[in-house]
C-alpha cells in the first residue's frame, strides 16, 4: 500500500473526510501521554494508578517533596533519563508538520521534550517540563538542565532545593490561562492521545467557540463523543496511525 498521495483510502481502518483547514484558520492541537506512550515513555498514571511503580501521592505531589525530596528527586532524575534514551516518533513528526505548514498552536500535556526534538518550533508545556528545574520557593525561576541529574546539591542562591519544573498533582497550572486563551481563537483543535472527556482536554474544548472544528485520534474514542457528526471527526487510531493519515490527508509538505 502506497504510503502518500492517496486521500481519504481507508486503508487505517477509518474514512479521512477532515476538510483541511483555510487559510488564516487558527490550529490548537492537545496532546496527550499517548503520543509518547508509542515512544516507550509510560504513560503517567496506568489503570493500576501506579507510576513505574509508584503511588502518585509518593512522587507527584507538593506532599512528596515535602516528605522524601530525595525519593522525588530520585524519581524524576530517573524519567528524565528514559526521556534522553527515547526517540521521537511519526506522530511528533506529524505534529511538528501541521505546525509548520498550517501555524498550529502546540498544547501538550507532556513533561518531555520529544515534541522538541521532532522539530516542534514552539510548545506549550502545560505541565512543565522534565528538563527544566526550578527553585523549590517560586515558579519564576526556570533553568534548563538537560537531562542531568538533580542532587541535593542543586540550590538557589539563598540555599532552597532546586525540583523538577513540573507541575505536581494539587498544584495551580500556570500556563492553564495561556491554553484557554488559544483555545478560544481556535478555529480547530486537533486532540491527540489524550481523551476528551477529562482534564484538561475537555475544559480547553469548552473554552473553544461553538463553531470551532474538532479532529480527535483516539484508538477508543468514548461512544458518546464517536456518535457526534457535524463538527466533531473521531479517527479511532493510534496517535501515530491518525496523525500520519492527517498530514497525508491534508498534503502537508
Ligand atoms: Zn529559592
């Protein structure tokens, strides 16, 4: 099966009859875990509500950090290094595409840099980022660290630990406005291994217009959102399967 130039074959497994998006129409996309999930990178919380191995009250709360900075720190150092060993794969590709070609805006929901390392050429962390640190006393002090590891070591200058710039469970979401913000400009909004019908992705669709369009890839899209015609298109696909169909649909260079 030729793997380009051909429109609308179901050769996926679903029909492509996403119109493309004029010019001048404004582009959100959302991704989710599951975009990296097909990179090797767990997904953060798995239907055991364990985190390689852990409770997310153990390693993903302000409570954590408080109690045992240095399993935290353990943790994360841990996830950083999985994220340096992966590799982007077609659906960060394809992503970095329709943001190139048709101005997308990039929300994701993911702590790594694989969007980046696709050729994204911007990205909103709404969850911070793994590669970054920040002082323990205040979101405003964000440095890059690459995909070392933090020790105790790392302080401010006034001697505070430095922890992941992420944002843990129980924390505000300092970026949440700036997604709102989009998504209310949003013409469409292509969301992308991440489902619907929770947080944030469902609060950001809310926030869209009523007329913007929606392009949701999501191998088991919820029957109630898959039922929906008009302004909704469901690709029940792979985050890699649906993104790279899109771009192929849509004749992005
Ligand atoms: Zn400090």
């Amino acid at each position: 099966m030729s793997d380009d130039g051909i429109d609308g074959l179901p050769e996926e497994g679903f029909t492509l009859d996403v119109p493309r998006p004029g010019t001048g129409e404004k582009i959100v996309l959302l991704t989710g875990a599951g975009v990296s999930a097909e990179s090797g990178l767990p997904t953060f919380r798995g239907p055991d509500g364990l985190w390689e191995g852990y409770r997310v009250e153990e390693v993903a709360t302000p409570e954590a950090w408080v109690r045992d900075p240095a399993l935290v720190r353990r943790f994360y150092n841990l996830r950083r290094r999985a994220i340096a060993n992966a590799a982007p794969n077609p659906a960060h590709r394809a992503v970095a595409r329709i943001q190139r070609d048709l101005g997308a805006r990039l929300v994701t929901q993911n702590v790594d840099d694989l969007h980046e390392r696709a050729g994204s050429p911007h990205v909103l962390h709404l969850h911070g980022l793994l590669t970054e640190a920040r002082c323990e006393c205040g979101p405003a002090s964000i440095s890059a660290i690459g995909y070392r590891d933090l020790t105790e070591e790392d302080r401010c200058t006034r001697g505070h630990f430095l922890r992941p710039n992420v944002v843990w469970f129980g924390e505000p979401v300092p970026l949440y406005a700036k997604a709102c913000e989009w998504a209310a400009e949003a013409d469409w909004m292509i969301v992308v291994g991440t489902s619907l019908t929770v947080y944030p992705a469902a609060a950001l669709v809310h926030e869209a217009p009523s007329g913007c369009r929606i392009v949701l890839i999501d191998p088991f899209p919820s029957p109630s959102i898959a039922a929906q015609r008009g302004r909704i298109w469901v690709l029940p696909a792979a985050a890699s399967v649906g993104l790279s169909a899109l771009v192929r649909h849509w004749h992005l260079k």
